[in-house]
C-alpha cells in the first residue's frame, strides 16, 4: 500500500496551490505593451508632462522640449 507522510502531504499541496494561485494571477493581469504604453502617455499628457499635437487622424504627436 502508498504510503504518504502527512507533512509531505502538506507540503506538496502547499506548493501546488501556490503554483495554481501564481498561474491564475499571471493570466488574469496579463496586459500587452502597447496598452501599457498608451496608458503611460495618457497619463503623462494629462499631468503636463509632455508636450503634444493631434493630428488629422486622431493619433497624438509628442513635440520635442526645447530647454
């Protein structure tokens, strides 16, 4: 007959679950880059960090600083 040692029974649940959790977690807050990066230039136009011109065709154009 198996035989399983009751911590090891543990242990192995344990990590199991936390391999489970860790998967779910990465599916479930997977955002691609370009979405990222849409959202990094909308936030720094609103605050005024950048300066910025629309275009014709609705696409934002980022304007050089000159210091």
């Amino acid at each position: 007959m198996l035989y399983i040692d009751p911590n090891v029974a543990i242990w192995l649940l344990f990590f199991g679950a936390s391999a489970c959790a860790f998967m779910v977690g990465k599916l479930f807050t997977r955002v691609d880059q370009e979405t990222i990066i849409d959202r990094t230039i909308q936030v720094l136009i609103d605050r005024d960090f950048v300066k910025y011109k629309i275009l014709d065709d609705g696409e934002i154009e980022l304007l050089p600083v000159n210091d």
